[in-house]
C-alpha cells in the first residue's frame, strides 16, 4: 500500500480514540519537551560561562599555582598552594625576554563571598586584592572616584573600589559612594576601609558577578589580613593575570612567561599558565558534560515514553484483530500490515514529538533569565541541533517500540483473527 | 479450476490429533455454482479455508487455476487470496471505520495498480450502491453492507467468489436481494460461485451441492433442474424480490 495512504489511514486510526491517543501521545511528548528544556539549560550555561571568560578582557593570560592538570583550588586559599609570590610578579615586569607582555597584574581572590557593611546596609561580594595594574589589565573603567595607585601600595592605604551593583546596594549611587567608610568581615576578621571609586558596570551576570566586588590593594591585604600570608610568611599570590599587546601573541608570550617562570622557580614547575582559549574550552567541556548529563536524564523519560508507546499498540494490536484477518482475507501480505502499524507507531511519535518541541521551547523561554532560589539567574539556549536531535529521537523511538506490536500484528494467522470478535 | 486431490487437514488440539478434512477429492469448473453444506463439524469451514488459500492442506494436493497452491509460503497465499479469492463472510466484515468505497478499494491497495478509485466506484455501482459510496458500514443495512462485501469480493476480478454463510445475518427479503446479485453474478458474468452454509433453502439456488460430514464428501449432487426452478420454489416465500430477477435471468442466461 502506498505510504501516503498509510498516513492517512494511520491518521484517521489515531482520531478514533482520541483521548487514548493524547495520553500515549503525552509520554513522548514530555520526554521531547524535557530533553529541549533540559539541553537549554545545559547550553546556556555553556554559553553564559563562555561570555564571562570573553568579559574578563581580550588577549589575558592568566597563571595560578599548582602544576599544569595538577587538581587545585585555582583561588589559592583552602590548598596550600602558595607557589606564587609578589616576587614572581616583579621578575615577570622587570624580564626583557617578553617583548610582547603589556602590563601584569597580580590578584588575590577570597574564594567565597565576604559580607561588607555601611551604615544599616549589608552587601555580599567578592575581594579582589590586587595592585595598580587591574584596572588597565582587565579592561575595567570607573564610574565614580579613582583607582588606587602606586601610593596606595607602597602606603598600604586601607582604601577600596566598589563594583558598580556594589554601590548601588550600600549607597544608592556611585557618587554617594566615594569618600564613605566601609566595613568587610572576613570570618573572624573585620577591616574598616574608605570608598575612593567605583567601576563602572560590567554587564556580566551569572555566578560571582563583576559588579559585586570589592578591590583593595594587594599589599594591604596581605599585611592586614592574616591568612593571606603564606605558611613561609611569603607575599603569595592567588593568580597573576598578563595582557599581550596583540592577539596573535597570546600563545608565544604564554611560552615565554613560561620560561621566565621556571628559571625564577629553579625549572620546578609548580604553576600553570592559561589562555583565555584554555578557560573557554574548560567551561565548554564543563558545559558539554552538563547538557549531557541532562540530556541523558530527560532521554530517559524519553524512553518511558516509547514503552508506553508500545503498551498501546500491543493493545491496539489485539482489539483490531479482526480489522487484521479481513485486511489478510483481502490479500494484505505481512509487510503491508507490518508497514501499517510501523507508521501508525510513527506518526504518533512524530506528531508527540513536534508538541513536544513546542513545549521545550515554551518552557526554555520561560525559564531564561529567572533566578528560581539560586540567586543567580539561570541562561538557557534552544539550538536547532537540540531540537533535531530530540525530533529524531521521537522518530527513532516510534520505529523501536513499533517494531515489535507491528511484528506481531503481521504474524496473525488469517483464520484465528477473522473468528475473533 | 479448483481441484482437490485427497485433502487432509488435520489439527492438533494438545496431544490429540483431530481429522477436520479426511480425504476431499473434488473439482470444480470455471462458472460453476456450487454449495458446500454440512453440519457444524463437518469440515466444511476447513475446506472453505483451504479453497480460500487461507490455510493448507496437512496433506493431498490442492490446485487453483492451474497452480498448486498447497506448499506456498504465507505472503504468495496472501498474493493468491488477492488475486484469487473474493471473499463474503456471514457477519460482512467490514473495516467499521472505512466508508463503501475505502472498503472496496482496500483489496486492490494490497495489489498496487491504476485507477483504484475507477474500479472501486463501479464495483460498487454494480451492486446498486453508487449512492451509498461514501457512507460507513454503520450508516448502511444489513442488506446494504452485505453488497459493499460483495463489491469489496469482485473489484479485483477474482476466480473465485467463496460465500461463507452470506445471508445467516440478513433478513428474508434482503437475502432475497442479495441471492439476487450472487445469481447474476454467476449467470451473467460466468463468475464460479461457491457457498458454504449449513442452510438447504441457500444451497437450493446452486447448481450442485456437495455435502460434507466427519470431513468427507457424503453426497455431490447437480441439481437436475436449473436453479431458476429453485427459485420459483421460494417465490411465495420472497415475494418482490424475486420479480425483478425473473425477466433479467430468462433473458440473460446462457442457454
């Protein structure tokens, strides 16, 4: 039989009971819809992490502690990894083997948020101690006020930059901001210190957001703060961030701070250096790992579906008996009724599969940009490919789990099917 | 064109083994208008299964149109009822949810072709349903659905018509109309034309009756009178219906 009438015979059969249809319709059709859902967020947060490693600044290179593919805490404080020091740094400016390295900076982050305070306020942000150089490095602008400056670290000034969110939540506004007084606990510790600037806005949202911040100078922190400090006492530092004055300078000069590197630390290689390109595709990895873990998960409500799919046509199968021996009666080979219940099996998963489609987007869309408790919010992205894949699947799954009830269907024998009733 | 050599049939009901056909030899000839008569038990529905290459003989030789169909594999005795047979069953077995036409058409479906459609429409016209066409089986009679089967069994020109109780469901005027058009069917268009009942008043519109007990042949009988005798025996019986017959089997007949 032609296949088009097969459709719309199968069509037709799937209208008779229409309720019977929707429900087994339903299996496929959440299992599609979960699938797009779930992978959009997986991709979102591929993308969101991908956007926030482009927002650190262009052509940066970044070392930490710790040996390349050696597992450490990159922030530097939980581990005792504490290989870099204010000394690395300073041989990094001073060295003449990097011709193309236009300014260091060295940054020390508290890994988790610190709690500031000023007046009734309280904000949550993150501490980055750092020197003169971080603003230029990291392609930072201000708001309001000024930066700190060569002073400010040899002084040990006890004054602080304010990211923009920052501002907004202590004092309403940047300008308000400049000139107040500040107090920021960490733990046990707590440390008074003056507003002389804020950022201006960064945009990028997600976890450990740039406008939530605090900047201090590196020095002060250290000295101030006692945990800064190396177990041997020396100035570490958590990571040392280098802009290349030109992009496709980025791999050579990481070379080159290599180099550097290993003769300041007696060719022990105790550090990594990292591109922005090896962040992007740590993320994405991490990203990738994640739409599958998701998709795999909502691929598995997929697959209920199916056998919920094949429930009902096995009783399809046998209530439509007779319909099978007259269609055997009137010359129908195996295949023809094979073919016919395949297709059935397939339209249903098909036409499961587009309502399943349109849910996963509807629900990708409602979700994107929505915090949900998380207190960052949640970026999700529907690509074609998620939405082929899941199409695909619901066609695939029909043919599966129609096989065998069509199998069966076809291998009734004429006489015994015409005498049921 | 139909020809039996020793036919058994034989089923296994657990460890039993029961005789349904003990040794049928029969043959029948292209126009022929037979009825195959028997209590229930008697055979007659395993034979009507084997002549309708729905089932094979267990052994014995079974020929139609010249081909031994009793050692083809499934799919070529569905290729056979296809091109073969043309099935009328008692409890019409029509597809609920087809219209007329869809039914009559699904038979040449499964054969592949042109003008499907075509020769559905006037399949069905020449049962006199060309205004019923696109109507379901539930939305017609008894009498009514009983024709679309019949058009169903004759769009693809088979040999064979093979009636399996074709009026146990029907009341006694439309048996009337319905004997009608299988009478026309085999005088007007030479169509061979087997009925399988357990009713002598069926059997008496044949030509020859063969009776089948304990899965043999008791009695083959051909009817020394025309059937249109036969007829006129129920004509008090059917009244009307008959009337329009008549004319059209006196004069069509061949002599």
């Amino acid at each position: 039989m032609m296949l088009y009438k097969m459709m719309r015979s199968a069509v037709s059969e799937l209208g008779v009971n229409k309720l019977r249809t929707a429900l087994t319709m339903l299996g496929i059709v959440i299992g599609v819809g979960a699938v797009i859902a779930l992978m959009s967020v997986g991709q979102g947060a591929s993308k969101g992490i991908a956007a926030e490693v482009n927002a650190l600044g262009s052509n940066l290179l970044f070392v930490e502690p710790g040996a390349p593919g050696e597992e450490t805490d990159t922030e530097g404080f939980s581990t005792a990894s504490f290989t870099l020091t204010a000394d690395d740094v300073e041989a990094l400016r001073q060295s003449t083997a990097l011709p193309n390295v236009e300014a260091v900076s060295a940054v020390s982050q508290i890994p988790l948020d610190s709690q500031v305070t000023a007046g009734g306020n309280t904000a949550q942000v993150t501490m980055t101690a750092t020197d003169e150089y971080f603003m230029a490095v990291r392609d930072f602008e201000l708001e309001a006020g000024s930066y700190f400056s060569a002073q400010d670290l040899d002084r040990k000034t006890r004054n602080t930059v304010l990211g923009s969110q920052t501002a907004i939540d202590l004092f309403g506004s940047a300008e308000a901001a400049i000139g107040q007084k500040v107090r920021i606990n960490f733990g046990p510790f707590s440390l008074d210190l003056t507003v002389i600037g804020v950022m201006k806005e960064r945009g990028a949202s997600g976890e450990g957001s740039e406008d939530e911040q605090m900047f201090m100078p590196l020095s002060t922190f250290q000295a101030r703060v006692p945990f800064a400090r190396s177990p041997t006492g020396g100035q570490s530092v958590s990571q040392i961030v280098i802009k290349v004055d030109d992009s496709g300078k980025v791999d050579s000069s990481a070379e080159q701070v290599r180099s550097v590197l290993l003769t300041e630390h007696d060719f022990s290689e105790d550090f990594t250096v990292k591109t922005q390109n090896d962040l992007k595709s740590t993320a994405e990895n991490v990203g990738k790992v994640m739409t599958i873990l998701l998709g795999a998960i909502a691929g598995i409500s997929l697959f209920v579906g199916g056998i919920g799919i094949m429930n009902i046509m096995l009783v399809s199968v046998s209530e439509r008996t007779r319909e099978i021996g007259i269609r055997k009666a009137v010359g129908a080979r195996r295949n023809d009724i094979l073919t016919q219940f395949i297709v059935e099996t397939v339209v249903v998963t098909l036409l499961g599969g587009l309502v399943g489609v349109a849910l996963g987007v509807t629900v990708a869309l409602t979700i994107d940009g929505h915090e949900f408790g998380t207190g960052s919010s949640i970026g999700t992205a529907v690509t074609p490919l998620s939405v082929g894949i899941a199409f695909f699947v619901s066609a695939i799954i029909g043919l599966f789990f129609g096989i065998y009830p069509a199998f069966r269907a076809s291998r009734l024998d004429p006489i015994e099917a015409l005498r049921t009733e | 064109m139909i020809r039996l050599r020793n036919v058994v049939k034989l089923y296994r009901a657990g460890s039993v083994v029961v005789p349904a056909l003990r040794g049928i030899t029969l043959d029948i000839e292209r126009g022929d208008f037979v009825s195959i008569i028997g209590s229930s038990g008697s055979g007659k529905s395993t034979l009507m299964n084997i002549i309708g290459c729905l089932d094979r003989p267990t052994r014995g030789t079974f020929e139609l149109a010249g081909h031994d169909v009793s050692k083809l594999s499934d799919d070529q005795l569905a290729y056979a009822r296809g091109r073969q047979i043309g099935f009328v069953f008692q409890a019409f077995n029509l597809l609920p949810r087809m219209s007329a036409l869809e039914q009559v058409e699904l038979p040449l479906t499964y054969r592949g072709g042109k003008n499907q459609r075509r020769s559905a429409m006037k399949a069905l016209a020449d049962v006199g349903l060309g205004d019923r066409m696109h109507h379901k089986p539930n939305q017609l009679s008894g009498g009514q659905q009983q024709r679309v089967a019949i058009a169903r069994a004759l769009v693809g020109e088979p040999s064979v018509i093979l009636a399996d109780e074709p009026t146990g469901a029907l009341d006694t005027k439309t048996t009337a109309d319905v004997m009608d058009i299988f009478v026309r069917l085999n005088r007007v268009q030479g169509m061979t034309v087997i009925f399988v009942t357990h009713e002598p008043e069926v059997a008496s519109y044949t030509d020859r009756v063969i009776q089948l007990r304990d899965g043999m042949i008791v009695s083959d009988t051909v009817a020394t009178s025309p059937p249109l005798g036969a007829i006129q025996e129920h004509e008090v019986l059917w009244g009307p219906g008959i009337k329009g017959l008549r004319p059209v089997l006196q004069s069509e007949a061949p002599a």
